[in-house]
C-alpha cells in the first residue's frame, strides 16, 4: 500500500514522502496512529498545506533556538563543588547539576541535551555542548569552584 507520511517516522521515512508499506502496518499502526495517510489526490493537496504550515512552524523553532542559542553562548556557569587536595572533586559534575544551574539562569534544558567532551572531576573551567534543537547547539563555559 502506498501511504503519504504525516510526520517522520524512525527507519520509514520524512514527512511528505511517499513509501509503499506492508497493508497490515499501514491500516494498524501508520493510519490510526496519524502517521500516514493512505496516497490519493485529495491527500496530497491535504499535505502540501501541511508541508506549508509545518514550514513557518519550523522556522519560528529555529528562530527561537538560535536565540536561546546567542543567549547560553554569551552566559557562563559557576558551580561549587566540595574538593579536597590537588583540587580534585568529591565525585563529580554531571550534566544533571550543569541542568540544574542553567535552570536557576531561567533556561529550561534536559540534562540529556547537554554534553560534556570530558568527565569533570577537578576544579577549573570547562567547555559544555548544548543541544537546543538537532540543528542548533551552543557553547557553555562552566567554572567549576571551591566550595
């Protein structure tokens, strides 16, 4: 059966595409599930005005991330932690604390989305990635002080 994608599906396809799918997956799982609907004419003039309206939302998103995006670049981070000798941390810092003290900044980020090249495990400054969007990331200076 050849059915129009809705939205992206995993390993299937992106939205607007048209794939040719076992029956059964189309009418059980894409259809019902608002994944897909099946290829006609009248479908296809339905997607070009969702294709449009995908497009305006999707540059609006991107508009907003690069924003967030200027803002987390420009903005550094200072975390305490306890250390003892050489500096060295108790345990260490986790993107989950590095969530935590963007959130006392006002920037709402799931710790999932921030990455760090290397543990943290002493003292000093570090750089974190922030993924706001897949196609928008951001540079964060972390300090990481004595407490």
């Amino acid at each position: 059966m050849k059915v129009i994608l809705i939205e992206n599906v995993d390993r299937l396809g992106n939205m607007g595409d048209i794939v040719t799918v076992k029956d059964g997956y189309a009418r059980n799982y894409l259809i019902p599930n608002n994944k897909a609907r099946q290829a006609s004419p009248g479908n296809m003039k339905i997607l070009e005005s969702l294709k449009k309206k995908k497009l305006a939302e999707d540059a609006k998103k991107l508009a907003e991330a690069k924003t967030m995006a200027d803002k987390i670049s420009n903005l550094s981070l200072t975390i305490p932690a306890e250390a003892g000798e050489e500096e060295k941390l108790f345990g260490s810092v986790s993107n989950d604390m590095i969530a935590e003290a963007l959130a006392e900044e006002g920037i709402k980020i799931d710790k999932r989305d921030i990455l760090i090249d290397e543990p943290i495990k002493k003292l000093g400054v570090y750089q974190a990635t922030v993924k706001i969007i897949p196609e928008v990331k951001a540079n964060l200076k972390v300090w990481i002080i004595k407490k």
